[in-house]
C-alpha cells in the first residue's frame, strides 16, 4: 500500500519509519518487518479504467 502524508521526514522516522528516496519523493517504510532490494521504486501506472501507484523493491520479511 502506499499512501502520501505531509510529516516531514524527521517526523516520520521518529514513528519508527526508513525513508527511501524515488522519483516522486520519499517512500517511506517500517524499520522492522519488511525487506528491501537496493533500488525502491514507485510507479505511477494509468489504465483506462483505473490510475494507481505500485511499489517495487519493498515486501513483508
């Protein structure tokens, strides 16, 4: 899942979340229970029926 938030990241990684940065800004994700590939990536898809974000490099451990 992916959402947006406006917190700034110190504020995220206070909560306990790793930012990783992407094209359209920072992904961010648990510190613990997930793994990560080196590169995180966030696509941007658009179907003529439904426009969704999906996320690469990041899945439960």
């Amino acid at each position: 899942m992916v959402s947006f938030t406006r917190e700034d990241k110190g504020a995220m990684e206070a909560k306990g979340y790793v930012a990783g940065k992407s094209e359209v800004g920072y992904v961010y994700y648990p510190a613990e229970g997930v793994k990560t590939s080196e590169e995180i990536a966030v696509n941007y898809i658009e179907y003529p029926w439904l426009t969704r974000f999906e996320v690469e490099g990041i899945e439960p451990s």
